[in-house]
C-alpha cells in the first residue's frame, strides 16, 4: 500500500467517505485521523487509472506526472529503470509533438496549393541545393549527439550540465530546472513552470499530448503505408464521406 500517500491526503470532515459515528467514536473524534493504511486504500481507490477498477502497481503510486497505473509487464519495478523510462517517454513525446506539426502544417500548405512541398515521406529524398545531404547529416548527427550526451550526463548527474564552462559558455541560456527539463530564455522564453518543484500541472498537459502526438504518430504511419497520401488528403475524404470512408473501410479494402 502507499503509505506516503495515504499520510498526505487531507480529508474535510464533511466530505468523510466512512460512517463514523459520534456516539460510536466519542464527540470529539476527528474522522480525517485516519490509520494510514486506510487513507492509502482510500487514495488509491480515488484515483484514476488506465483502466477502470484497477489496482495501480506499488512502484507507480501516483507521484510521477501523468501516471495512471499503465505497468501490465511490472518494466519500471527496478527504481533505476523507472527514472530512465520516464525520460525516454518525455523525450519521444516532444519529438513526436514536433514530428505532428512538422507533417500536418507542410501538408496543409501542399494541399492548398500555397507551397510545393513534398509529401513528408518522400522529404527526406529531396536535393536541397545550399548543402549535400551528405553534410546536412553529418551536422545533424553531430548537433544531436552532442545534445543527447549532455542530457544523458545531467540524467546520470543531476546538475552537473549547469555548471560554469559545461556548455559551451551558455549554461545561463538553459538555465536546467530538473533532469528532462531544461528552462532559460532559450527552451523557456515565456517563463513557464519556473517554480519545477510546483509545476505537475504543466508536466501533466506536456505528457498527455505528448501521449496523443505519439498515438497520432502512429496513425500518420499506418495511413501512409495503407492509403500512400498525406494526413491531410486522408482526412478531406472521410469528411467527403463520413460513412463509407473510414479507417474499417480503408484497412478492409487494403487488404483485397
């Protein structure tokens, strides 16, 4: 059970979900005094899960942000392995937010006829003319290892990235707030969530659309390589046709 929990939650006496009784407990018994055990089982059977009625794993006791008990295969039982899940999922949430964006918006503008851009999955075959593609991955290759070392380094040492001389001379330009995120007016600029330690309610909105952009990522995917156009060509047909044109028909007749 989770204790820790189950000590923090504050009940008001009014709202007490168990029937005590001032004649049974004595007048000034006050039901928020709860043994912990049964404020951890009232914690735990108050808050959400991934499926309805489900009794969440010990290892995730609702502390991290968007937890809501989703461990079927018990992967982040071993602390170490559950902090290092919790950065990967960050990370493939952002990239997969970019990546949405990064597809949607140049589809518009190419279905518009506003700009001839490429489909995004024929993008990356395009010659661009003020580099090779050979330097462009070369750069890119070096930008990004150089980014995902520094950020497996302040993983594995707290702090360590923000250090005078550790980046570059630009550590005051990130300015990192905690593993995973990195603030200054750079990553920052607006300001938000300064104050890490009180922001669950910025991680939370990060990670849930973090989710959605990953699942949406993932239907980009299938569309692609079942229907061979972009998202936004998908989505002007099932509006043509509601009915008849959607994902059961689509992959049905794929198929034949």
């Amino acid at each position: 059970m989770n204790v820790a929990l189950g000590k923090a939650l504050v009940l008001p006496s009014s709202s007490s979900p168990f029937p005590y009784s001032s004649r049974k407990y004595g007048r000034n018994h006050n039901p928020t005094t709860l043994a912990p055990s049964r404020l951890s089982i009232l914690a735990r059977a108050q808050r959400a899960t991934w499926l309805p009625g489900l009794d969440p794993p010990p290892h995730l006791d609702g502390t991290l942000a968007g937890d809501y008990g989703f461990d079927p295969l018990g992967l982040g039982e071993d602390p170490e392995s559950l902090k290092w899940y919790v950065q990967a999922e960050l990370v493939h949430s952002r990239f997969a937010m970019a990546g949405v964006v990064g597809i949607l918006l140049p589809d518009l503008l190419r279905v518009t006829g506003i700009s001839n851009i490429p489909i995004w999955y024929e993008a990356g075959a395009v010659k661009f003319e003020f580099a090779s593609t050979e330097a462009l991955f070369i750069i890119q290759l070096f930008l990004m290892g150089f980014v995902e070392t520094k950020r497996y380094m302040d993983f594995t040492n707290p702090g360590s990235q923000a250090q005078e001389g550790t980046f570059l001379g630009l550590e005051a330009s990130f300015e990192g707030l905690e593993p995973g995120y990195p603030g200054g007016p750079l990553l920052n600029p607006l300001g938000l969530a300064k104050d890490i330690n009180n922001a669950h309610e910025w991680k939370l909105k990060e990670i849930k659309n973090g989710r959605l952009a990953m699942v949406a990522m993932l239907g980009i995917f299938v569309q692609a390589y079942v229907t061979r156009v972009g998202p936004i060509d998908n989505l002007i047909s099932h509006v043509s046709n509601p009915w008849h044109t959607t994902v059961i028909q689509t992959l049905a007749g794929s198929g034949s």
